[in-house]
C-alpha cells in the first residue's frame, strides 16, 4: 500500500472492527473490544481514550467507543514495570491478557511522542518551523523556517504521528529516542567533553528561508543535510521538504543518516535505488537510497550493499553505533533456553525489538493437551508524555524493517517446526500439542534472492525492528512440573588437553560429542590453523538424532619442515552446518596442539668484537654571533655519554639581523680527545618538531673546515650513524648548530641529545642509500657515506598543512565565504542537493528545485 496514499476515513474504517478475544492483563485489569470493558480499563489505569483529554473525561463518557484504539494496552509509568522498566529501559514484563494494538494515540498528545526516552541521544522531528542566527545553509547568514502544516487539524496531527512512527520503527535498534517533542537546543547540541546529551533537529518545511523570501541558498531537492552534523555543537538542522506520510518519513531517516556518516546507496550509475519487489509486504527498499521512487516498498531496511547492483558497501549498522555517542538499545529478551522469557497464564503478550541481527528472543510457555495459538506480528510502542512521566501505547506497525521468523522447540531443544511465510513480514500458527514445555523463539530474516539479476527479497543484515508476541494455551493438569531448560546447542570436546605431534609423522587425537540431540543431521568441518605444523585426518563428522551423545575422534598428525624452529603451537578449529537452526554455524572450541621439533641445533663458535666508545670530554658554546637573547643549555656532558634516556637539551638564542630579531643557534660544540681508530660517528636525539627547520650536527678535525654529517628535523628521538671513510685518531670536534634563522616570535626551539659518541667496530657496514643532504665543506680523508639508521622512519620536509574550516560551523575560525557547487564551507560535501522529490503536483514551484 502506497503510504502517501491512505486517507484517515480509510484507516479509521478498516480499525472499527470489534474483537471478540478476552484478555485479562496484569495488575487485575480486564480488557476486551467491547465498550463496557473498554471503558473500564481507561478507569482503573486513569488512562485517556484517544481522542480524549483526560481518562475522567473518558470515564465519564461512558460505554460508548468499542474501536480497537480504546482495546489498546495504555499503562503509566506508575505502574512499575509491567509497564516499562524505567531504570534500565527493557521491555515490559510478560502481560497477561492479549494485547490488541492501537491505531493510534490521542491527538492532543503528538507532540509529546517517544520511542526511548531514557537515551540521551535525541532525533527531534520537528513540524513547526525554526529559526537560527547563523547557518552554514545561508552561508553564516539567518535561517527563518515555516511550519509544514497550514494548520494542525486532524489529519495533521495523524500523519504526524505515523511519519514519527515509521522513523521510530528505522532507529528501534538504537539507544537513541526519536521523539516529536522538543527536547531544548541544549540536547542538541554537543556542547564537549562532558556533555552526554546531544542529537539532531530534523526540520519538516518547505525549501524557503522566510527572511529573504527565496529558497535556501545550500538546499534543494527533496531533502537535504550535512554528513556527521549529528554531532555538531549546534543545534542546526536536517531538512526534509518531501510530503506525505511515506515520503517524508523516508526522507527524514534519509537525511538523518546523512547526519551520522551515511552515504547514498545505489545501483550501478544510478545514485538513488529505488527498491524492488513491487508494493507487497515483503517488497523491500533501503532507507539510504529512494524508495519512494518506485513503488513505495513495504520493507525499508538500512544496508551494507547486499542487493544486486549496489555501488556501497558501507556498512550502515557499524557506522550508526559508531563515533555518535550511542550504540544499539539493550538486549530484552535473552537468547539462550536458560534465559528464555517465561509467558504464564492461559492468555499472554510480550512486546519486544530484535536489535541486532544476532539477536534471537526467546520464549517459554506451558500447556496443556490441547490448540494452542500463537501470533506474533509487526507492533510499535510510543511512550508518550513528557518530563519523566509517560504512558505505554502499543499500536499497529507502520513502516516494519523487521521481517519475523519464528521457531517452535521441544522442552528437549529439539526444533518441532518453523514459521516463516514467504510472502509476509508476520508468523502466526494454531496447533494442537501433547501437554508440556515448549520453547519459541524469535528472530529477524531475510527473504528471496537479493543477489540475482533480477532481484527479489533481502538478507536478516537488518531485519531489526519491534514486534508484539500474543498466544493462548491449555490449562495444564495438575501433577504438571516444568521441567529444567535443555543445556545449549553446543559442540563437546574431550580429550583435548596436553595434545603433541612430532614432525616425524607422530599423531593425536581428541573426541567431539553434541550437548543434546539435534532435530537434523550435524555436520562438523575441522581445519588446521596452521597447515605447515599440523594436519586433520578428520575432515568431517556426522551427528545424526541417534548417535549425537557418542564421541566420535578427531586424529592430527605433524607435518615436517626444515626449519630449526622448536616446538610450534597450533590449533584445530572447528564449525557446524545442519537444518536444524540451533546446531546451524555453531563454532565449537580450539584445540590447543604442540608439533615437536625434529632439526637437530648444531654448535658454532663465534668471536664478538665490542665496538670501543669514545665520549666527549668537553662541551660548550663556541659562539660565531652576537646574540640579542643568549641560548641556553640544560643537562650535564655525562648526559651524551650514553642512550639512557638522559638527554642534553640545547635551546637557540635570538639575533638581531638587518631583518629584524631572528632565532638562531651558532653554536654548541664537543671536543673529543685521544680516539684511536674511530670510524662512526653517532647520534641519538631529536628536536622540537618543525616542517621547515632543522639543526645540523657537523665535525671537524681542526675546528676550522666543518663536514655535515647529519641533519635534525624529526620530532620523534631517532639514531643517526655515520660511517667515516677511514678511521681517525686523536683529537675531533662535533658541534650543533641552527643554518635556517627564523623571525624571532616568541618561540625557540630545542635539541635533545641523547647519545653524541665515536665508535670504534671492526667492519664498520656501508650504505647504499641516498643521502638525503649533499655533503659541505670537509676534507678529503674524512668524505663520509652516510648510513641513517631510524628507530622512527622519519627525516623529510613535510610543507606546512594549511587547517580549513571545521565540519561543526561553530569551530571555524575564519568568516564564512559562498560555497562552490556541492561542498561545504565547513569541510563536508552537501548531501541531498539533489534528492529526488516525490512526485506530486503540490510540489510544482514557480522556480527549479535542484
């Protein structure tokens, strides 16, 4: 069904039938579809009917609404946690009676809806209109918004409510609250550190700034908003201008996932996908390409690139929960029998939200012999209210992303049968059971044949969504116990510990069991995880019903190699398939395996030469300038003699030049006395990191004529060693010193030494590398090739990096300036600048939307 297309009249017709299930839910509150009923429930709760102002109001009108709205389940937060647990945001407890859902909430309460009000991370829809004073959609000028509506009449306020549902229905995987109530621009905005409340205003409107009477000079299309404004530190908006329940909801996910890093999804050229499947419930769309192009798709999901022809691959679900300040929503149903939710009494609902496609809900009732009947459908729950105290409506769905599949268990595990009709999102059974314990479980599937060339369907990527559990089952007799919950469907290991082969062929083995019987055959594949030490004989095992409690062995051998390489660890992995959903892609644990060594070490005996160091024995200014601001040094000469972290740090001075006040340094030298036999020279320090400065470490053996042997320009400490060309003895001078001056502004910069020292080696090696400065000066006995060793890899001028104007406008230091087509001045591309616009005549302008 078109969403844009449905009327109020319609809706309101097709949810007037009466509903002849009873219920009895928690807390002693009888409810049903007839009006007496109906109304005393709104009584005992103090809950308003909708369209009513108040429950007195609704109690005092008497039995006279028998709509399906007035059977909806409508329990305050007062009443504790049958209603919901506000501490810890789970869902409700299991309600005794069935619910049935609601069509829609009071109209007078629209602009109080919540989908998680205990997040602190806000997706505010806002209806209004808005207004900002500064803005990178106007260039740094005003923004003056209108109202989507002329009036919030009836069939306002009732769109309003579904476009918040749909939205709500795409981000229920989340702890973020999608909200029509204006939460203040200080939750909004990410103010810092500290600040744990922020989120993003998405603006409906038209594409007009009401201060200059045109259209917004950095929007267009059907909707448009900044990439990763979501956390921008003010509160500015995404813009949705698209019309109609369908639409706008579409484009108001659309562009809000624009706000948290998401790009467009696509086929082939195209920019926009426009979903397949044609308009059935299981015709499918992704929320960041357009399916309001084509058919309005019933099952909008966000996505990874899983469909024929996509041009993205982003992973939406990781990008969302990532770098946004939120995750997704807690876990409200556990997954594994042990944790199932009970569901007690004759009659019951349970709402949930499968919110990760890992996730899988479990249930466990009792019955009797006898029908028992389940349905499990597509539901929406709105907390609805405002600071702190809400009421919990659940109504029908609207936009469902969640496509359900449901699995009825054994009280032994073993599977009795699966539901999951192909051609709808809901799964619903009737059977008659012999008396006993059984388990449900829940969980978000795919669908068709996304891949093939002609496309049909989905994978579970983000089968995610909220759904509402009702059953009902027989009395059980009374010398009835339920029985413990079946251990977990897992793989057992035995004889695993203290495992070894040999490279001589010597083997081990181990055995594997299942935890309990399967419903299908199991198939178990082991591996190797590493191929060159160990090898798995047994490849595969087969558990069936009758044989899955008996161990079965799993034989590795070592495989040899030539290395003297001593015993090697490595580990046998392996994985399950089989039909039976609780055995299907099991891993069960590593075995932990030794090969042993068959190379036998062989003694050789070699001579090391320790190479003689030879440190400075003096060191000081030797000054060729006349300094307006004297260097300085900090450190003792025993500091250079070693690399221990004691370091000598020298700090230029400053000179007056014809050119003003320039820091400089000319220049710090060593003596060196009584070398014999030198032939390195090494270095160990660095420098307060500049892109366009260095100092030199120059030597000589006169103090006259000086040889460049290095050059500092990294900030990281690094080792620099020169091998001379012949060895020298006797006396050596080494000296730093600054050869770029730089205008004097305040700053000076420093070398750390670490390590200054001639070395004497036998066999000093030679380098073929280029040297990254030409030698100066020098004599022609001491010409060095340069060998610069690097403990960080980093000694090359970098240009300085010009900073550009942040993405968060709040940031930018510099006034802002007009846009070049599809950019922004804040460091991020537009997005939407042409998103597509729904087709509709109301939308024709007197001028092009681009």
């Amino acid at each position: 069904m078109r969403g844009s297309g449905n009327t109020l009249a319609g809706l309101e017709a097709s949810d007037a039938a009466p509903v002849a299930q009873a219920a009895a839910f928690r807390q002693n509150v009888t409810i049903d579809a007839s009006p007496a009923v109906a109304t005393d429930s709104h009584q005992v709760l103090s809950d308003p009917w909708p369209g009513e102002a108040s429950g007195t109001t609704a109690a005092a009108t008497g039995p006279s609404c028998g709509c399906r709205s007035c059977s909806v389940l409508a329990v305050t937060s007062g009443d504790g946690a049958a209603a919901w647990d506000t501490a810890s945001g789970q869902a409700p407890l299991v309600l005794d009676g069935q619910v049935t859902l609601g069509a829609g909430v009071d109209l007078s309460k629209v602009f109080q809806l919540h989908s998680n009000p205990t997040a602190t991370k806000t997706i505010f829809l806002d209806f209004d209109g808005f207004s900002i004073s500064s803005t990178p959609w106007e260039n740094g000028g005003a923004l003056s918004l209108g109202s989507f509506y002329s009036s919030f009449d009836t069939n306002a306020l009732t769109e309003i409510q579904r476009i918040w549902q749909r939205v709500a229905e795409d981000f229920a995987p989340f702890h973020v609250n999608v909200t029509t109530e204006d939460p203040g621009s200080e939750n909004l905005r990410k103010s810092g550190t500290g600040d744990e409340r922020w989120g993003i205003r998405v603006a409906f409107t038209s594409n007009l700034n009401l201060l200059t009477g045109t259209a917004i000079t950095n929007a267009g299309g059907g909707g448009t908003a900044y990439y990763n404004s979501f956390n921008w530190s003010t509160d500015d908006v995404a813009l949705v201008f698209n019309r109609g329940e369908y639409t706008a909801a579409e484009t108001a996910s659309h562009e809000v996932g624009h706000t948290l890093g998401l790009s467009h999804d696509g086929a082939g050229s195209t920019t926009y996908y426009g979903g397949h499947g044609g308009a059935g419930p299981t015709s499918w769309g992704t929320i960041m390409g357009a399916a309001w192009l084509g058919d309005d798709e019933n099952l909008t999901q966000w996505s990874k690139g899983e469909y024929f022809g996509a041009n993205n691959t982003q992973d939406d679900l990781a990008t969302i929960t990532t770098g946004n300040g939120f995750t997704y929503r807690a876990d409200d149903h556990g997954n594994a029998f042990s944790t199932a939710t009970a569901l007690t009494g004759l009659s019951f609902s349970s709402f949930g939200v499968i919110e990760r496609n890992t996730d899988v809900d479990m249930f466990r009732f009792d019955t009797g012999a006898g029908l028992v009947s389940f349905n499990i459908v597509n539901a929406s729950r709105a907390f609805v209210g405002s600071g702190g105290s809400y009421t919990t409506e659940y109504l029908t769905s609207r936009g469902a992303n969640l496509d359900i599949g449901a699995t009825l268990y054994r009280a032994d595990g073993s599977v009795l049968q699966i539901f999951n009709p192909a051609d709808l999102t809901t799964a619903s059974f009737s059977l008659n059971l012999s008396e006993g314990t059984y388990y449900l479980g829940i969980d978000g599937v795919g669908a068709g044949t996304p891949m093939a060339s002609s496309p049909n369907g989905y994978t579970d990527y983000a089968s995610l969504g909220q759904y509402m559990v009702s059953g009902t089952v027989q009395a059980t007799s009374g010398t009835f116990t339920t029985p413990p919950p079946p251990p977990a469907p897992t793989l057992v290991v035995s004889g695993a510990t203290g495992l070894v082969t040999t490279e001589a062929g010597g083997a081990a083995s181990f055995q594997v069991a299942l935890s309990r019987a399967p419903s299908s055959d199991v198939t178990v594949r082991f591996s190797s995880s590493d191929a060159t030490e160990g090898l798995v004989l047994t490849s595969t095992l087969l558990f069936t019903a009758a044989n899955w409690q008996t161990p079965q062995t799993v034989t590795v051998q070592g495989v040899d190699d030539t290395l003297l390489d001593g015993s090697q660890t490595y580990s046998i992995l392996m994985s399950t398939s089989s039909a039976d959903p609780a055995f299907q892609g099991l891993s069960g644990p590593a075995v932990t395996i030794q090969n042993s060594d068959n190379e036998v070490a062989t003694t050789t005996t070699t001579t090391t030469t320790v190479p003689v160091t030879f440190q400075a024995s003096a060191g000081g200014f030797a000054n060729n300038i006349t300094y307006s601001n004297a260097p300085t040094v900090a450190g003792s000469l025993t500091a250079i003699h070693g690399s221990d972290d004691q370091r000598l740090a020298i700090t230029e001075g400053a000179q007056r030049t014809n050119k003003g006040i320039v820091s400089t340094l000319n220049a710090y030298q060593w003596t060196f006395d009584n070398l014999s036999g030198a032939n390195q020279l090494v270095f160990e320090g660095y420098r307060t990191a500049s892109s366009s400065e260095s100092f030199q470490i120059q030597y000589s053996s006169n103090g006259r004529s000086w040889t460049t042997a290095f050059t500092i320009r990294s900030g990281t400490e690094s080792t620099y060693t020169l091998n001379l060309a012949s060895p020298v003895s006797g006396r050596m001078f080494v000296r730093a010193l600054d050869t770029k001056t730089s205008r004097e502004d305040g700053t000076y910069d420093t070398l750390f030494v670490d390590r200054l020292v001639f070395l004497a080696t036998t066999g000093a090696g030679r380098s073929s590398r280029s040297l990254e400065d030409p030698i100066i000066g020098g004599e022609v006995s001491l010409a060095p090739e340069l060998a610069h060793a690097f403990d960080h890899g980093f000694d090359h001028d970098f240009a300085p990096i010009e900073a550009g104007l942040s993405a968060d406008p709040a940031l930018g230091g510099e006034p802002l300036s007009p846009l070049q087509p599809g950019l922004s001045g804040y460091g991020e591309p537009l997005v939407g600048f042409t998103e597509p616009l729904e087709a509709t005549p109301w939308l024709i302008a007197s001028s092009t939307l681009v």
